[in-house]
C-alpha cells in the first residue's frame, strides 16, 4: 500500500484491507470485461452525450456495413463498437479497483450479535443489524463492535486494523475527543459501553463500502460543467458533419453514411468523453489509497480549489510535544554540572519532556541514560500544581528542574529566561538544593520538511494558517521558524469558525482539520474538513472528509489529488480537441480527393488510399483510449508549482503532444491497414 | 506597396492617440450617475426611472422588445414609402426586401438585398436606416456594458437599466462622433445632397445625404451605404484619405473599448491583452489578403484603382473583422486565399476586433471558454477575472457560441441543395460553395458584407438570411446577458499564486488559439470544399 502507514508482517493474516497500489495491470482489462459488456445497455450509454453520440453512430454504420458488406464496411463498423466497448471498459476498470475493495470491506462487517443493554441494565442478545440510535451495547474483549458509537463507559484498547489498516491497536475511552468506536472493529481488552450513532445501513463501512464502489457516485460540478463543454463541441461537429453533406452533394461528391458517422466519431471529443467517469472514480480511489475517505466527489474537488488552510500546530506543524533543545548555564556553574544535574532531576520522570531532557544528556554529553543502581536509591519527587518541579532526592542532594517562578533567580538567570520565553521556548530551570545552575531549554520541535512542504504550497497559492492556543510571542516564534504564512494565537474553537467565515467573506475556500467536538462548527463550516478518524463522532459527522490514519498532514495530500483530479480531466480535453487536426488531415482528402484532386495535398501522412486512411483515423481514435486508460487512473503528473509555469507544461505536452500524437499514431496504423486486402 | 504600409501605418497611429481618452470616455460615460437635461426629458417621455437598475432578464427583455419593435416599426415605413416625402417615386418595397432589410438594419448587420439608390428614398433613409444604424450600435455596447459589470459588480442580480445606456450610448458617443466625422467626410470630398440625382451628359447620377450616413454607417459598424456600391462608390469613398478615415471610423470604438474594459475592471493590462489578441489576428489575416491578392493572376481585378491592393485588402480585413460590412472592392472577385481569408474573418465570430460592443463581448465569451479549459489544467474550478466558471457560466458561454455556427451551417446546408440555388449564383464549383458560404457567414455574423455573385432576392435567401441575421444577433446576445448575471451574482474570488493571471502572452496565446481552433474545428470541412480547394488549384 502507498500510505504512510506501514503495515508489520503480523498484521497480514488479519482480515486488513486491500488496497490496490494505483498501478494498472493489463490484467484488470480483462476482469473487467464482463462489466463493460452489461455497460452497452443504452441506458448506460445515455448518461454521457459523447459515447452516446458514438454508440448511435456504431449502429447506424452497423446498417450500414449489413446493406452493403465488404471488409472496409464491416471493420469501420466493428472498430466504432470498439471504441464504445472500451469506453465501457476504462470505467468498468476503474469501478472495478474499487469493488475488490468494497468486498474486502464487506468481509469485517461480518453480522455481529450485539449485546444491547435494556432499560432497566440487563442484556439481550440481537443482529448488529436491529441496533437504533441510542441503542446502548456491550463490547467486551474479543468481540467486534457491532456498529459505530461513542463510548460512554470503561476503557479498551480497539485493533482498527480492518478499518485504518494499522495494526497497532489505539485506546477508546469514554468522556473526552477519543470516545469514537467504529463497527466492525474489534475490542482486545477491557469491557466497554457503546451509545450507536447511526442508522444500521448508514455506518461508516456501509458509507465507505458505497463510495468505493461507486453506486452513488454523483456528477461534480466541474464535471457537470466539462460535460456541457464536451456536449457543446460534440453539437458542433454534429452540425459540421451533418452539414458537410449537402455541401458535398453540391460539389459533386456525396458521401455515405459509413464515412461521415466515421468523421464524427473521429471529430467528436471521446477521448476524453470515455475516460471521464473513470478520471472521477479513480481520484476518489487515490484518496481511498491514502486511507481519506470524502463523503463526496464534490469535496475532493473543493480541495483542489482551496485558498487557506488551518493547521493545529500541536502534533501537525510541530511534534507536539517541547523538547529539550539546550543547556544554558548561570552564575558560574559549568555546562558538565548543569547537564549532570539535569539529567539527575529527569532520570524517574516518564513524561516525554523528561525524557527529552535525557535524550539530549546522551547526545550532547555522552551521559548513560539508565540510572545506575545506586541512583536508583534515591527518593523521587514529583511533578505538583503547588511546587511547580520535580527531581530527586540523592546523598542528601536535592536536584530539582521546574518553572522558572519556584527559583530564586540572579540577574543573569533571569535574562536568559525571559529571552527562551521570547523565542518561543519554555525555560525550565535546573538547582542543586539552592543553588541555580542553569536553564534548560525546551522547544516546540518543527516536524523536518514542513517549511518546504509550505514553500510548495505558496507556490500552488495556498496560504497556511498555524492555529495554536500560545501565546502571540510563543506562536509567531515556531510560525518563523515553521514558514507558516500567518497564525492564529491564544485560538479558542469559537475563533477558528470566525476566522474561517473571515477568509471565506473574502472569496477564500477553506480547509481545515479537526478532532475534537469543539471543532465540529468549524469543520462543518469549512469547505474541506477533514476529521481524524481518532476524533469524536461529532467531528466526523461534521467534516467532509476522514482521515483514518488521523495525521492532519494528510490534507495537503487530499489538496494535491483535488488538483490533480482537475488536471488529468482538463489536459485529456485539450488532448482530445488537438487531436481533431490530424484527423481531418487524414480524412478529408480521402472523402474528396475524388473531386477535388487538388485536396490530396492535404494528405501530408501518405496514407495509402481512402479507405485505409479513414479506417486508420477510426482505429487510431478508438486504441488511444485503452492507452491512456492508466493515464486516466494514475491521473496526470502533478508538481506543485504556479499556475503559469503548469499551464505552460499542460499545454506543451497536451495541446502540442495532443496535435502531434496522433499524425504519426495514424500513419502508423496504416501502415498495417494497408496490408488488409480491400483496403490497401 | 509602400504607400499602402504607410495607410496602415497611419491608420495605426491615428487609433492610438484616440486609444486613451476615447476608451475612458466610454468608461466614463457607463459608469457616471448624472444625467444631462436632454436624457431626463427622454427619460420623462418614454416613463424610464433612470435610477432604476435591471436583472439580466429584465436587460435582455428591453433589448429585445426594442429591437422588436425596430423591425417592425422599419418594415412599416419601407412598405408604406410612397406616402412619404422624398420617395422620388421609388414606390412601396416589397414584403420579402422590406422584412430582410427591417431585420438587417435592426441586427447592426445591414446585409442589402436591394439596390439603395433605386430602392430607398430619404425619409426611409433618414428616418428608418440611420435611426437603426445609431441605435443598433447602441445596444451592442450596452450589452458589452452589462457584461463587463457583470465581471466588475458583486453579489448582485443588477447590470445596469437598458435605456440609460442605450440612450447614453447614442448621445454621448455616437452621435458626437459621427457629427464631427461626418463634417470631416465631406472635406474629404463625400457628397451630401437632398436631392435624387443630378443630370450629367444626358445620365441621372443618383444622389443622397451621403456623408452624414456615411460617418455613422462605418462608427457603428453597420456597412450599409446609400448606394450599391458602397465604399466603392466614388460619393461615398472618394480617395485615399477618405478611405483612411472610414477605417479609422470602423476601428476606433471596436479597438478603443478595450480600454473601457481595462478600465472598468480595475487593471488596464486585463484590456490590452485582449486589444493584443484582437491585433494580432487582425494583422494576420491582413497579412494573407494582401499576399493572396498582390501575388493573384490579375491583382486589380475587383478592385478600384483609387485604392489598389493595399487599400483594398486593409478595407476588406477590417470590414469582415468588424462586422461592417462596407466593401471597397468586389470580394467576389478576391483570390480563392484573399476571399477566404474575408470569410476567415466572419468565421472567427466577429472578435478580431469586432462589432461595436459585439466584439468585445463576443471575445469576452471566448475568453470565458478558454479560461474554462485552462482552469481544469492549472488543477483548480476555472474562473476568469475574479468570478468562477461553473455550469451556468459554460453554458451561458457555450449556447453563445453554438448559436452562429448552427444557424450558419444549417442554412448554407439547405442552401446549398436547393434546386433553385444554382440560378442565384455566379460560379458553380469550388467558389459557387464560397459564395453561399459567404452569404451565410454574413449574414449569421452581422456582418453584411456581400461576396457579391450571389443574387439574394428570392424568397428563399431573403427570409433564410433575416432568420440568420436574427438568430445570430439576439441568441448570443440573450446568453451574454444571462452570463452576465451569474458572474455578477458571485462574490469576487481573490488573486493569489494559483491564480492564472489572464494579462501575460501565455493567457494571449490561449485566447488567439482558442479564436482560430474553434472556427477551425468548426468550419475546415465546409471550407475545405470552398476556399480551400480554390487556393490549392
């Protein structure tokens, strides 16, 4: 799988989700096929105006070739259905990518009996299936959780393999932003009540299970949109063709239907009217294989559109947790005995931030990181809300490390910690009994790559916004040094949501990522919000978009695939259209050379007579699609850079490849025609 | 040669000093909120409150009631002309001219299926023609106006109240002009008389108020002269100067509204770009009539020698350009490349610069698609200028373009298997196809220019080509105003890195392709059984 979640050997024989690794096998062409043959129906067919047009013209030039049968007629007509069964095939692939993962899914919603609690505390035995809102259950160790909830009593650790594909299992609790419980996974310790919140049939898996398969996979409005373009240009050259017949018949040289139903065909956009729906399904697969799952086509788009984007500091631009980063010392104490005493003060605190302070004892100063045995004699003293420190008690020393307010500073100390402070560290100071020996700096630790991460992304035009409860000193510190382009300090839920209605006031798309039910309004508010899957499920109710890895830096990839979603259709348009000049090169001397013998000029590609020269343009026509079917899946190259430079890129390799492409695609193909008695 | 590369030259200069005060004057003139003592008595008469602004639908619907109106008010005049003065017993035009001329004049096409000098006297003249060929240009520009503030405006369902800028437009801008211009004409040596002829050698050689029709015949775009022979005639073009300032008539406010829209929108460059574009294809195609015609078997063929090829060839790119329609040579008689490159002209949609108003819309539209397509390959929704395009603007954009070409098409098509069509053309063949083509073009583009060659009184031409000229005025129009409204019912999206900037050559290039790919696409088959088989004998 391409996410960022590995998944460990042990995890293989669990019911783990399959995801397919987005490259195309020539295989799925022909696990498809069943597919695109049930697709010929024309109701199928009618849903998108090019391959309708096409299919219509398959069957009129299929009357046409049992009137008057020859190799030339016969083969156009056999070549115009196959380029409806390979539209029907490039969808029935990318469908079929998403059924292997419904099934797969399918498989954990295995009908689990529920132990429904009643009224008066005792349990009864039902299908997972007859579970209403409000339904309280019983899941104990070793069962699966019969659908999704919150827990609102005890503790237990879920595995969530089926869902997330992680294996490590995560602690679900009651109270608080980690109390969400989703069917089909599996509690392994612990007994917990679950209060269900959703309707059996509308769960997470079913939703999922829905949206890979795509059963209600609703046009999105760029896709609306592009589809009247297509529609547009497909009437065009309708009426170009239709009137290019009475103009033919006043030149002389009347045509027949076999050869304009193939001009149109050649002339109409199905390039990309063959490959559209599959682009669409295959983005929202690409977001799947991310471990993302969007309530809808609609805001994966959105994200390719979006102008700001909130990030949490904590755990998304920064590790989440201060770490120590420096030892200062004062009033004469050396670095040694400072480092020493630190490492004392930190050796039974468990927390990270003692424990990065032992870190950095053995990295700098080559401290062990154990406590020796006759350290572990000593008393340890913990953290309180009174004291404000902790330390240990040893050989009638006391080490102490704490806030800066529990000292008695010198002049020297005290600079030192008002400048951490104003860096945006917290100062931690270090005494041996009453003698201060020096200053510990713990810093928010930016996570490696986020400046670059954020230089791309003000390159594609998106400013990032840092949302953090510090204050204004601490946030614009780690803002700098993050390359954040703004942020918002001392942030409560409530300015979140003003900010966003601030930005989208201006025009601005937003988007944003949110755990807890303090988020909900803004997530919901958003235009692309995207919840952690460890959140609450008002939180996931309320965004567009899941994230079951829970890792907020996940959205600047669902900003990537919305654009590139976007990208793949638009250069395959630009390609489609600037294929049209090779095609009347070729086909409009062979319709009218006989009159106009002047036209063969136009014949740049030396096709060998008329009928291989319009075969060749049918053929080449109908393969480009099964050609650029992995392009359309895959989704065009997309690297984030401003909207000139890839403009410039599409156009030179879409537009120029687009009208270069297919002269030598044709006469490549002719040179095989050529060969086929009756035609060459 | 030379001489004609300093007309153009000239003519080059001449717009660009007007550019900048002219293109803000217009500005100015949509966008003020007084009104002058003469419009409030207008306003008074016809019960206009001029405070008063419109929906797109409520717009569209006065610009068609007007333009109704018009033609029906028109084709009453013509048919009861023998009541009235000046008609020099010229007589009552027949039903089928009359309605093809109503509709022509009201469209700011001015296709004339009639000789004038034998056909119209001076009260059809003065009061039917000459009022429309003002007040036709008028609505051009007020539907480019809507549309411009349909980008400009935010949030809002109002564009603007119809009969404030259609009578801002013909008395702030029209009228002075053609006033001034007309005096300029006539110092030029263009004749102006009440009179229906003077006797010369034993001849009656017609004659008309010719230099006041002919300053607003070329401003606005119009084309249709007071004799047959249009530009040619020697009372309405009489020389090299004369013909220069009829072009520069023709240009200036096509080219010089660019400079309204910059203005308006707030960045001059967003206009410049799309005076660039206009420029280049312009020059183009002048480059290949001139070329086509210089290097032709008998170059002066068609042509008169007042103005020879040059004069000539600048005279028919800007006239096919423009949607005007004035001639100065017989195009009929153009070389098979020459006379294409005429009709290449039409095929683009008249943008290259355009009509009065029409053009900029017409580019604005193509502008949209463009950017539509560019958008989708840049990886966010298209939008253009701020607004965003979504369904209803590609298919406000869309139904107006498809509109030409259909209409076009499917009447060339019926044309051209008509068993009485063969009678009514000059040549058959190769430029027998050109001819109906032209025709077609013309008149589905509002142009008027005649290939000539073709003889259109017959029911068949005259009541086709009025359904042409109507089709492909009023749909596109109606679609321009309904795009108009939903760009001006958005909020403004704003720029940032992701933005495609839309003032560079890389926006240009998309722009100027998008022009030519679409009238390629469209029109390479039809073409290729006319002009194009002509030019490669």
């Amino acid at each position: 799988m391409s996410t960022t979640v590995e998944t460990p050997p042990a995890a293989a024989d669990a019911p783990a989700r399959q995801v397919s690794a987005g490259v195309f096998s020539p295989g799925q062409l022909l696990e498809s096929f069943p597919d695109a043959l049930r697709k010929f129906h024309p109701r199928h067919q009618v849903r998108n105006p090019v391959m309708f047009v096409v299919w219509v013209g398959s069957l009129l030039v299929t009357a046409f070739a049992v009137g008057d049968p020859s190799t030339f007629t016969v083969t156009v007509a056999v070549w115009l259905w196959f380029t409806v069964l390979f539209a029907n095939l490039a969808e029935a692939v990318a469908e079929g990518r998403g059924k292997a993962q419904a099934d797969s899914l399918r498989r954990t919603k295995q009908d689990a009996v529920a132990r429904r609690l009643r009224a008066d505390g005792t349990e009864e035995r039902v299908p997972g299936t007859e579970l209403r809102v409000g339904d309280r259950v019983v899941v104990e160790a070793g069962e699966v959780v019969p659908g999704d909830g919150d827990v609102v009593e005890g503790i237990a650790s879920v595995d969530e393999s089926a869902i997330t594909g992680e294996s490590a299992p995560v602690v679900r609790e009651a109270g608080g932003d980690r109390c969400a419980v989703t069917g089909g996974t599996t509690v392994l310790s612990d007994r917990v009540v679950v209060r269900i919140s959703t309707k059996p049939g509308e769960s997470f898996v079913d939703r999922m299970i829905a949206l890979v398969e795509g059963a209600q996979r609703q046009k999105t409005p760029n896709e609306i949109a592009l589809t009247i373009l297509l529609s547009t240009l497909t009437v065009i050259f309708l009426l170009a063709v239709v009137a290019l017949q009475p103009f033919a018949i006043f030149s002389g040289g009347e045509q027949s239907v076999l050869v304009l139903t193939a001009l149109l065909v050649c002339l109409i956009p199905t390039t990309i009217g063959a490959l559209l729906s599959a682009i669409g399904i295959a983005g929202m697969d690409r977001l799947v294989q991310r471990n993302v799952l969007a309530t809808s086509g609609k805001a994966v788009e959105a994200a390719g559109d979006i102008d700001t984007l909130l990030l949490d500091k904590t755990g998304t631009i920064t590790f989440g947790n201060r770490r120590a980063t420096d030892f200062h010392p004062v009033d004469g104490a050396d670095l040694a005995e400072l480092a020493a005493a630190a490492r004392l003060s930190s050796l039974a605190d468990g927390t990270p931030e003692g424990r990065s302070v032992i870190d950095l004892c053995v990295e700098r100063h080559g401290l062990p990181a154990e406590a020796s045995e006759h350290e572990k004699t000593g008393e340890f003293v913990p953290f309180t809300a009174q004291t404000r420190m902790s330390g240990i008690d040893l050989d009638g020393r006391a080490v102490r490390k704490g806030a800066a307010s529990g000292f008695a500073l010198s002049a020297e100390a005290s600079a030192i910690v008002d400048d951490i402070g104003n860096e945006g560290g917290t100062p931690l100071v270090v005494a041996d009994g009453d003698r201060v020996l020096g200053v510990i700096r713990m810093s928010d630790v930016v996570k490696p790559g986020m400046a670059a991460r954020f230089a791309e992304l003000r390159a594609m035009g998106i400013r990032t916004v840092m949302v953090t409860g510090d204050n204004p000193l601490t946030a614009r510190a780690i803002a700098a040094e993050a390359g954040v382009d703004d942020f918002l300090a001392e942030a409560k839920p409530e300015d979140k949501l003003a900010l966003i209605r601030a930005e989208q006031e201006g025009g601005r798309l937003v988007a944003m990522t949110g755990d807890g039910t303090n988020d909900a309004p803004a997530l919901a508010r958003a235009d692309v919000g995207v919840a952690m899957n460890t959140g609450t499920s008002a939180a996931k109710e309320a965004g567009n978009m899941v994230d079951l890895d829970s890792d907020p830096t996940k959205l600047i990839e669902v900003v990537e695939i919305g654009k590139q979603l976007l990208i793949t259709r638009g250069a395959l348009t630009t390609f489609s259209v600037a294929n049209d000049l090779a095609k009347y090169f070729a086909i409009l001397p062979a319709m009218f050379a006989a009159i106009y013998p002047q036209l063969g000029g136009l014949n740049v590609m030396r096709l060998a007579t008329p009928e291989s020269a319009i075969l060749s343009a049918v053929v080449f026509n109908a393969l480009i699609i099964v050609v650029l079917i992995p392009l359309a899946l895959r989704g065009v190259r997309y690297r984030p850079s401003g909207a000139s430079a890839l403009l410039r890129r599409n156009l030179l390799v879409y537009g120029v490849g687009g009208i270069a492409t297919p002269f030598l695609g044709i006469w490549l193909v002719d040179l095989l025609v050529r060969l086929i008695p009756g035609i060459g | 040669m030379w001489a004609g590369v300093a007309q153009a030259a000239l003519l080059v200069v001449a717009l660009a000093v007007v550019y900048r005060p002219f293109g803000d004057h217009m500005a100015r003139v949509y966008q003020r909120t007084e009104h002058s003592a003469v419009e409030r008595a207008i306003y008074q008469v016809v019960r206009v409150d001029p405070g008063t602004e419109q929906k797109w639908s409520t717009y569209a619907l006065g610009v068609v009631g007007f333009s109704a109106v018009g033609v029906g008010f028109l084709y009453l005049l013509q048919r009861v002309q023998s009541w009235l003065p000046f008609d020099f017993g010229r007589g009552n035009v027949e039903p089928g001219t009359a309605f093809n001329t109503a509709i022509s004049f009201v469209t700011n096409t001015n296709w004339q299926s009639y000789v004038p000098e034998n056909t119209m006297g001076h009260s059809v003249q003065l009061v039917g023609l000459t009022v429309q060929n003002f007040v036709s240009a008028a609505v051009g520009l007020a539907v480019a106006m809507a549309l411009v503030r349909g980008f400009v405006r935010v949030k809002t369902d109002r564009l603007g109240n119809f009969w404030v800028d259609l009578t801002r437009g013909t008395l702030r801008i029209l009228l002075p002009v053609a006033f001034a211009f007309a005096l300029v004409l006539l110092v030029t040596g263009v004749t102006m008389s009440f009179k229906s002829g003077v006797a010369v050698d034993g001849q009656t050689v017609a004659q008309a108020p010719t230099a006041s029709q002919e300053a607003i015949k070329e401003l606005g775009t119009n084309g249709g002269g007071v004799f047959n022979a249009n530009s040619a005639h020697p009372f309405e073009n009489p020389n090299a100067w004369s013909n220069l300032v009829e072009l520069f008539l023709i240009l200036v406010i096509p080219v010089s509204l660019t400079r309204t829209f910059g203005t308006m929108v707030g960045e001059r460059r967003q206009g410049y770009v799309l005076l660039g574009v206009m420029g280049t294809l312009w020059t183009a195609v002048l480059a290949l009539i001139w070329a086509a015609e210089a290097s032709g078997v008998r170059p002066l063929e068609g042509k008169e020698l007042r103005f020879g090829v040059a004069g000539s060839a600048l005279f028919a790119n800007t006239t096919t350009a423009t949607s005007t329609g004035a001639v100065n040579s017989a195009h009929d008689s153009f070389s098979g490349l020459g006379g294409g490159g005429a009709l290449l002209n039409m095929l683009f949609g008249e943008m290259t610069p355009g009509g009065v108003g029409t053009g900029l819309y017409s580019i604005l539209v193509m502008a949209v698609i463009a950017m539509f397509l560019a958008g989708l390959m840049v990886g966010r929704t298209p939008e253009y200028l701020g607004k965003k395009l979504g369904r209803r603007e590609v298919t406000a954009a869309a139904l107006s373009i498809l509109a030409m070409p259909t209409v076009l098409l499917v009447g060339a098509g019926i044309a051209a298997v008509l068993p009485s069509t063969p009678g009514a053309l000059g040549n058959d063949g190769a430029h027998g196809l050109s001819e109906i083509l032209y025709a077609y073009a013309s008149a589905s583009n509002n142009n008027g220019s005649a290939f000539a060659g073709l003889t259109a009184t017959g029911d068949w031409f005259q009541a086709s080509l009025g359904v042409c000229m109507a089709l492909g005025r009023f749909v596109p129009i109606i679609a321009v105003l309904a795009l108009a409204g939903s760009l001006a019912a958005q909020r403004r999206a704003p720029v940032t890195a992701g933005t495609l900037p839309t003032t560079g050559p890389l926006f240009a290039g998309l722009l100027g392709g998008a022009v030519v790919l679409v009238a390629a696409l469209t029109f390479v088959p039809a073409l290729a059984l006319g002009p194009i088989a002509e030019a490669m004998l």
